[in-house]
DNA sequence: TACACGATGTTGAGAGTTCAACAAACCGTT
DNA sequence: AACGGTTTGTTGAACTCTCAACATCGTGTA
C-alpha cells in the first residue's frame, strides 16, 4: 500500500527539492570558478587540512568526506596532479595508504575557503532568520542520524 | 573582510550537507535499484507527465525539471533508446522539438513512483514532526525564491 | 604454519554531467 | 528582402561518479 504525499507534503518535498539543486549547483559553480575545483574535491581538501599532521587513511578520508574509497582513490590522483595533495605509504599497515595535504594544497584551501564561505553565507544563512536556522539544524540532524544508521558510505 | 562561520553556524553547515549528500544518494541509489533510472531521469517522466498531451519543448521541459539544455539533450537520447521518451519536431517553431513521454515511459513512471514515494517518506517525512515539515518548506522557499532571482537554469 | 575470511585501496569500463562551440531558425530593424 | 542579434537545441570532449572486479595484506582459527 502505497503511503503518497498530501498535497501539503508534495508541496514541501517540491519545493525542497528544488532549493537545494539551485543551491548545490550555485554553490559548486561558484567554487569551480573561483579555484577549479568541484566540491567533492574541497571537502577533501578541509577533512584533511583537520587532521594532525595534514593526513589521513585514505578510508577515514573516505569516511570523513562523504565519499566511497574508489571515488576517493579517483578524487587523490586528480589532486595528486595538481601538486595539493601527495600519496605516502602507510608504516603500520602495508595496504594501507596515506593522503597529505602538500603546502601549495594548504594554500590553495586558505583561498578556496573565503570564497566559498562567502557563497554559503550568501545563499544559505543571510536568506533565513536565526529561527530558521536553529530549525534547519535540527531537521539535519534528525535526517543525518537516521541515514547514519543505514551504514552507508 | 571574510565574514566566517561561528562555531553554531559551523555545526548547522555541517549537519546540512552531510544529511543533503547521505539524502540524496540514498534516494538515488533506491531509485536506480528499482527502476534503473538517475534521479534526473525521473524528474524529466515526471515532468512530461504532468504537461498536457504529456508533450513539452525541450527548453520548457529543461526549466521544468532544473536541468540545462544540454543535460537534458542528452537526458532525453537516453530515455529515447529506453523507449520511454520520443522526440516530435515543434510544428510552430522549426528550430524546436518536442518531447513526448511514450506509454511504455509512463507505466514505468507509475511503478517507480511508488518506491520512490515510499523512499522519500521513510528518509524524509517520517523523521521529522508535523512542525519540522512545515519549517523545512518555508526554509526551502525562502532559499529557492532567492536562487530563483539569480536566474539560473 | 596454513587457511579462510575480512579489510584496504586501486583500476577500468560504463554512465552522467559540464562546458564551449556550433548549426539552424526566429525576430526586429532597416 | 536583407541584415545582425537572439533563441533553440545538439554535439563532442573532458571530467566526475558508480559499480564490479581485483590484488594485496591483516586477522583469527585450527
């Protein structure tokens, strides 16, 4: 038996779903042009500016950025040819590799990021009033929580 | 002069795009399963099926289903050789062409529909409170109005 | 030690998206 | 009618993502 949306729902999953193909479209166009770069990317980028020493398991990389491993050992050698990112054997584990985030990497993230937080500034938070946001944060994590326990990615 | 994120603006950015990517992938993975079809692909069925005639230009169509021109060009090969969708030229336009859904494309439609409902109810609407749908679709018009006046897609 | 099982990371092919370039047809003006 | 500028839709190349297959190495067990 087929559970469908009222007319109340239909409209709020629309109109849902169109904020944020305008808004993830606006904002990675806006990242692509500023440093030539698709989102994806960036993530990776600021997960691994985090760690200690500038580096990380490529699964906890994975994990970390939302991202499957074979996307990621893709997403590395594009960064890796771009000088930002470099591959280092892992010491304690001979499978396993180490992502590191080079200095020219670093910088171009210090870059990146002004931008880009610019565009979510823009676009996201001066659109809501403080209300909103609060909401918008609680409705994620009541989202985020149960995707988590699905066990994907 | 950068205007940064505080530390609650950080952890609601974070819980958005982590919930959007866990979202969205999970929606079109279903999706895929099921029917064999991107999320972008359903859209553009959706669409047509509700134009009347079941029959729209392709630009019209490309606005309707938040899609560029050349996606949905090449959306629309695609759905043709499924043999879900066929191109008619525009009789009052020579440079246009229609898209039309074929009946073969609208019995798929109506079986994907089904798990695609069930699959936005169960990752959507059943994790948030009355109150929590309707302050997601006013926060999701008032990002899509102003996306909408950037005048994208 | 030897074996099965699980985890890590990479690879290649196929599919979808983006971007710029392009041909064709419409429109307004002269 | 002819011209320039605009709109429509397609194309091909480059890029990213997904998926399945694979080689490699760790881990527990007999």
């Amino acid at each position: 038996m087929t559970r469908w949306l009222d007319a109340g729902e239909q409209e709020v999953w629309r109109a849902f779903l169109e904020s944020h193909h305008r808004f993830f479209d606006q904002i990675g166009r806006e990242l692509n042009q500023d440093c030539g770069m698709p989102h994806a990317y960036y993530e990776v980028l600021v997960r691994l500016s985090e760690a200690p020493g500038r580096r990380l398991r490529m699964s906890e990389l994975a994990d970390r950025s939302q991202s499957s491993r074979s996307r990621l050992s893709h997403a590395v050698s594009r960064l890796e040819e771009s000088g930002w990112v470099r591959r280092e054997t892992c010491p304690s584990d001979a499978r396993g590799a180490e992502a590191v985030l080079t200095d020219e990497g670093f910088a171009v993230l210090e870059s990146a990021a002004r931008s880009h937080v610019e565009s979510v500034r823009r676009h996201l938070f001066d659109q809501l009033t403080a209300g909103q946001v609060r909401q918008l944060g609680e409705i994620s994590r009541a989202m985020r929580d149960h995707l988590r326990s699905l066990g994907g990615c």
